[in-house]
C-alpha cells in the first residue's frame, strides 16, 4: 500500500528509465546500418530514419524532415539524443526519469537514485556540437546506455519487493512491450512487402538490424539458428515466450504485476484488459499472423495497451 | 600551508597572538601534513560526491528548477564542552520561554495583560493566529522542532540572534556533511573525540510520536512538504527517508469526517501526525491563505478537534517575530524568574517613537530587518548601503515603522575557509537544532553557515553562503 502519487512517480520513473534505454539503443543501431548501407542503397538508409521519427514521435511538425540524407540523419540523431524539446529523446527521458525519481527519493534506495543522476548528469555534460562528432557521439551514447543498465540493475538488486517496485517495474514493463509493439508496426509494412531477391544481404540486414534494435538477435539465434526467415522472425517477436522483449513475454509481465498489485478479491479492469489480450497472445495470434492479419492485430494490441494504461492511471494514481 | 588571520572580530581558530587556541591544534597539524595537491584532489572528490547524490537546494527567482549544491567547506568547526554546556542550558531555556509565551498569548494572554510586552505588537503581527485563540495543541507543545541562529561577538561569547520557530531548515546539512567529511578527510576524526549527529531522526520521529493523538495503534507520521521545487526539499525527502515515513504533498491529503487521510492505491489510511514544512498560510485553504492549493482542506478542524498534530503547531510563527525577540530576556525572567543565560543583540524597535528617531538618524551603523521575513530578504546593511539606498529604506520604512526592527551590526566571528588553495578567514555563524518532545533535547552539533565571499556578512544559501562541518565534543575521561 504506498501514496497514489508515489505509485505514479514510480510507474512514470520505470516508463521513462525504459523509454531511455529503448532510445538510445535504437538510435545506435539506426546510426550503424544507416552507415552501413548509405552508399548501398540511399533509400533504405532514410527509410530507417523516417521510421526512427516515427517510432519516436516527438520532432516539431512544423519543421519538415531535411532532404538531404545526411541531413536527416544528423537533424535525427542529435534530436534524438540531447534535444531537451523532443519529448523522446534520450536527454528528455532520462530528465523526467530523474524528476520522478526526486519527487519519489523516499521510497528509493540512495544506489538507485545516484546511479540514474550520475548517467542523467553525464548526459547533460554534452551538446549539439561536442555530439556533431560521429565518434563522440557513439561514446555519449555507449555510456548513457551502460548507465541506463546500472540504475536498472540498482533498482534490480536493491530495492525492496514491495508494492512501489511493482509500480516502477509495471511501468518498465509496460513501456517495453508498448514501444516493441510500435516498432513492429512501424517495421512491418515495408519488412513485409521488400522482396528478397533483389539483395538477399541488404534484405537480411534489414530483418537483423530489427532484431538488434529489440536487442533480441541473440535470442532469435538460441531458437532459429543464424537463418533469418521473416515469418519466424516475426514469430519470434510476437509470441516466443522466454524472450523479454517479445510482446506476449511483455503483455504476461504487465499481467503480472498487475495481478500482484491488485488484491484477489478485486479483480480490476486493467488486470481483466491484459488478462484477455495475453490469452489471445498465447493462444490465438499465430493463427492470426498465419492469416496474413498480423498489421491488424498489432493494431488490436496497441489499443488495448492503451486501453491498460488508462485503467491503471485510473484506479490507482487517481488521474 | 598558508593561514590568513582575521583582520576584525572573532577569530574561531587562532588567539590574539596568533597561536592556535589548544582544541584547534590537533586539526591544524594534520592539515599541515597535506599537500597542497592532496587537499585539491579531496576537494574536487567532495563536490562530486554532492551533485551525484543529488544533495542540492533549488534557488528562486533565477530560471526555472534550478538545483545548486550548498557548498561545503572542509574545514571543520570545533566546540569544545565547555561552551557547548553554556549554548545547550541556554537554548533549553529559551525554548522553555518561547513554548510558555506561546501557550500564553493564545489562551490567557497573561504577559500582554501585565505589559511585559506590548499588546498590539503581538496581536497585529501576520503569525499571530486569531484563529487558534483558545486552542492548546497536544501536550502542549507548539515548538517541536526549533533552530535557533547564533553568532559570536568581538569577544567571542554567542549571542543569540533569532530563534526560528516554523519550519527551521538545514539539519540535513548537519548530517550529510557530517558524512562526507567522514568520507573526504577521515584523518581528522583520530585526534577528537566529536559527538554523533545522526540519532537525529529516531529523535524527531520520537518527538513527533509523543504528540500523536492515538498512541496505542501505532499512529501514522508524515512529512507535508509543499512539493519537488520547494528550495528545501531535498530536506523533506531526506528526513521522510531517514525517519522511514511518507513523504506528502498536500494533494496526497485529504479530510474526511473529522479525520485526516492519505489517499493510497487501494484506499486511504488516517494520518496522525503531519510533521509541516509548509507555512501557516498555506496549510488549509479553508482557515487561512484561500487560493493555497498546497494545503488541506478542513485540515484546521481536525486539528482543533485533537485528532491530527501538527508539527510545529500552527501560530508558532509569531513567537520567532523579530519584534518579539527584543522582548526575550523579559519574557525568559516572567515566565521562569531566571535571567537569560545566552545574551542577545540589542534591538531598536521601529514601533517605538524614541527607536525609530535612533534608527533614523543612526542608519549607518545598523542593520535594518524587517520583522516577518526571513532568509536575509528585505535587510538593508546601514554601514555598507550608499545614502540613496539607506533613504530610500527610511522612506519604505516611514509609511509602516512597527514592521521593522535595527540592530547594530556585530562582527560576527571568522573562521579559517578553504578558498583557491589557502585558508582564509571567512565569517560564521550556528543554527543549533533543538527538539520539545517529551523533554527538551538539543542536537550536539549544528549547521555552521559560512560567507564564502570576502568580507560579507550573508550566511543564508541563498546568498552565497556556505556550510561547514560543526563538531560538538565529548568530554574527556578525567
């Protein structure tokens, strides 16, 4: 039993902390096989960068994407990165996360709150133009992503397994299989439609480099071997059980934390939510994507995501 | 090493002769086996360990959330038992008489009836609480938790320089750089035997528990805390930690059928004792500031009906007034026939005809305060102001006289600061912490505040003041 608004603060501190690591990560995988395939194919590269931009929304509308390529990247990347306007960029992440630890320092141990300030504080230490440097770049971004890790192993290895854990890992949870789904949706169309023949080594990147984005190709290997065939890929993605950035491995987290959270005797709605789309995920969705319906059904799954998050701010923050 | 010696007023560390006095020895001697290089890797070492624990307070009226680190200096300050034994009776009898005027100014008014301060000055104060006329707050204790500032004259002996009474700020200075110094320069701690700080929150929680209404069912302590930009709310998360009892923002709050309550996840749970670090005015929209939304609604009524204790009790404020304060020694010889045993600063009261003419004239030689506010705003320094600033002050002052108070200014002792590689002197003063629960305890130690800029007077964090680690020490075996 903790405070409504500390229960938020923890849920948002996870959110954040975990949108942190998704950003960063991404952003240094797209920045790879963008390098990699520039002189190969100029227009896959910007496709991997529009989708950056769309899977992380938070660039100005009325600022439309540069035209040239390099542009793009750079405007992309450093955006991304420090920019404390873009809501998606790491700097912002790891600021609110820091905000919503401060506002919750009592219910932190001294670890977990110094380890997320030392990373935030680093981070801060860099701009626009140190970071314009692809190197330096790299670097920023290696070392937010290790101190990224260490909070969360602080939080992992020191923090009592009390309800306000719940809330910070519920929120970490949530925010992981939300963004998986999005990036999938997001990936998908253009994954799909792509004909192989054409380049059988740029198309296996493609599918390699989602994979390294949702830092699962090591995972796909353990089940599939080196062989990248785009149906067990996404297979894979969707359904296998013991990754942790799978959406049923995340959609069965939020289930349960959500069923530790809630008493027994009430059972609530977003427990019922969860509860009925992990069913469908474990039960239902091969045969979904077997039909060809997998876009609609990511569809189906964002919703009800959403529909969670609403139901959790609800009852228990009390917004 | 280089030491530079105070050219004015007390100096804390060095006698009139220049020798170290004797509980001062010790220390300079391990300071002297350092290198210069040494002493700047510590130092260096010390401000990260600051910004990393996120150990800072929020300045305002400069941008938006700005977090500083209270800069701390190593060099620490040393009371020897002696004077300490003078400081601690001192502020137990002060705290004695503030506690007694109080319990007397909202319900008998014993003291205003037989004049040994004037009635109007306390009534008209802002802090005075009409409100809470006839109201005794649980076992009748106002002032639970008070720092009261202190500073030394030409000669060395402490003066008492006001008390604060509301929400007094700065013990988790006392701790936490207690802490790192422990970690920075643990050599200093061989040679003396220094009293231990850190039981401070066990004892404020025991303060607390003492006035909770329900004492047989494990009653419920919080700490209310305006939110994260307050400027100490650092502080407020530091103790709600320490103490391991929520912290609360008002909106956390809320009231229900005569009770208090905090709204959790599943439910809400009755709240028994609010340790407040919010104002009067801002507590209960309802009773006092109405567009306060940090405080509770209907919070005022539970409290009058005995079912929640606030800490400190609301209306305290009035008795840290600086107008009251001149009144002191007065009070401390009605209420306990005993004379002061810590001397104060002599004040002039602007209320006065015969003062404020003195004020008026002798301007540049005083420092003027105006009687409500506090962390050093709405001062003006006679003897530094130019003639346009010190008229444009009497004018202010002119159009309400009762809500100023002069004093003339002390020198205020220095103590040796580490600053760009030498030790110089820089002024200090005290805020011992002093706790009312069940009987009246003083913390052995302090916050030692310090003027990092050369020749100021300003002590306050908010003004380029500093803070030092403050060493109360045991007394030795015969």
């Amino acid at each position: 039993m903790i405070l409504s608004r500390v229960a938020d603060g923890l849920y948002w501190m996870g959110r954040y902390l975990e949108r942190a690591e998704n950003t960063t990560r991404l952003l240094l995988v797209t920045e790879e096989l963008s390098t990699e395939v520039l002189g190969l194919d100029e227009h896959l590269a910007r496709c991997e960068w529009d989708d950056l931009r769309a899977i992380f929304p938070g660039f100005s509308e009325d600022e439309p994407p540069a035209r040239h390529l390099a542009g793009l990247a750079a405007v992309t990347l450093l955006g991304l990165a420090i920019d404390p306007e873009n809501r998606y960029s790491v700097f912002y992440s790891l600021k609110k996360a820091r905000d919503n630890a401060r506002s919750v320092r009592e219910a932190l141990t001294l670890e977990c709150f110094i380890n997320l300030n030392e990373t935030y504080r680093e981070l801060e230490g860099y701009n626009r133009r140190r970071l314009s440097d692809p190197a330096t770049f790299r670097t920023a971004m290696q070392v937010a992503h290790r101190g990224i890790l260490s909070a969360v192993g602080a939080i992992e290895h020191t923090l009592t397994r009390d309800a306000g854990w719940l809330f910070l890992k519920l929120g970490e949870s949530f925010e992981r299989v939300f963004r998986t789904s999005v990036i999938l949706r997001i990936k998908l169309p253009a994954l799909v439609a792509t004909e192989p023949k054409i380049d059988l080594p740029l198309f296996y990147s493609q599918w390699r480099s989602l994979l390294r984005g949702l830092s699962s190709l090591e995972n796909y290997r353990k089940v599939f071997g080196a062989r990248l065939e785009p149906i067990d890929v996404l297979q894979f993605l969707l359904f296998d059980a013991q990754t942790p950035r799978s959406v049923r491995y995340g959609v069965t987290a939020v289930k349960e934390y959500l069923d530790r959270i809630s008493s027994a005797s009430d059972l609530s709605q977003s427990v019922r939510i969860v509860g009925k789309l992990a069913a469908e995920l474990s039960y239902q969705g091969h045969d979904l994507i077997r039909e060809g319906q997998s876009l609609s059904f990511l569809d189906h799954v964002l919703v009800e995501l959403g529909r969670t998050h609403d139901a959790v701010s609800t009852v228990y923050f009390g917004t | 090493m280089n030491w530079a010696r105070a050219t004015s007023g007390y100096d804390e560390i060095f006698d009139s002769e220049g020798r170290p006095r004797p509980h001062y020895a010790p220390l300079i001697s391990i300071l002297e086996s350092f290198t210069k290089e040494d002493v700047e890797r510590r130092e260096r070492l010390q401000k990260l360990a600051l910004l990393n624990q996120g150990i800072t307070f929020t300045v305002y009226g400069e941008k938006e959330g700005l977090e500083r680190i209270f800069p701390f200096d190593f060099v620490p300050r040393i009371i020897p038992p002696a004077e300490w034994k003078t400081i601690q009776d001192g502020l137990v009898q002060r705290i004695t008489t503030l506690n007694l005027f109080l319990l007397d100014v909202y319900q008998e008014q014993r003291c205003l009836k037989d004049r040994v301060i004037p009635p109007e000055l306390v009534l008209s104060r802002t802090e005075y609480k009409r409100e809470l006329l006839g109201l005794t707050p649980p076992k009748k204790v106002f002032t639970h938790v008070v720092g009261t500032d202190l500073i030394r004259g030409e000669s060395g002996e402490y003066l008492v320089l006001e008390d604060n009474c509301r929400c007094p700020s700065g013990v988790s200075y006392v701790l936490e750089n207690r802490t790192l110094l422990n970690r920075v320069f643990p050599e200093f701690f061989a040679s003396y035997p220094v009293r231990p700080v850190k039981e401070y929150p066990t004892l404020l929680l025991d303060t607390l528990l003492f006035v909770a209404p329900r004492p047989s069912q494990s009653p419920v302590v919080v700490v209310l805390s305006p939110g994260i930009h307050n400027s100490a709310y650092f502080e407020h998360s530091f103790l709600a930690r320490e103490m391991g009892v929520p912290l609360v923002e008002g909106r956390d709050l809320l009231v229900e059928g005569n009770h208090v309550f905090m709204r959790r996840t599943h439910g809400k749970r009755q709240v028994d004792v609010i340790y407040r670090r919010i104002d009067d005015d801002f507590l209960d929209p309802l009773t006092f500031q109405r567009d306060s939304l940090l405080g509770v609604p209907g919070l005022i009524n539970v409290y009058r009906e005995g079912n929640v204790a606030l800490a400190n009790a609301p209306g305290a404020g009035v008795a840290d007034d600086k107008s009251v304060y001149a009144f002191m020694p007065s009070l401390i010889k009605y209420y306990l026939g005993e004379d002061a045993l810590l001397p104060q600063v002599p004040t002039y009261l602007g209320f006065r005809k015969d003062d404020f003419k003195y004020i008026s004239e002798h301007l540049d030689q005083l420092v003027v305060k105006t009687t409500g506010d506090a962390g050093g705003y709405g001062m003006l320094m006679g003897p530094f102001a130019s003639a346009r600033e010190r008229e444009a002050h009497l004018a202010a002052m002119r159009k309400n006289p009762g809500n100023y108070i002069a004093q003339p200014l002390v020198q205020l002792s220095t103590h040796p600061t580490h600053i760009e590689g030498k030790f110089e002197p820089r002024r200090v003063d005290l805020r011992p912490f002093i706790l009312y629960g069940d009987r009246i305890r003083v913390l052995p130690g302090g916050l030692t505040r310090v003027a990092l800029r050369e020749g100021s007077y300003v002590v306050n964090s908010s003004q380029g003041g500093g803070s030092k680690d403050t060493w109360v020490l045991a007394p030795r075996e015969p």
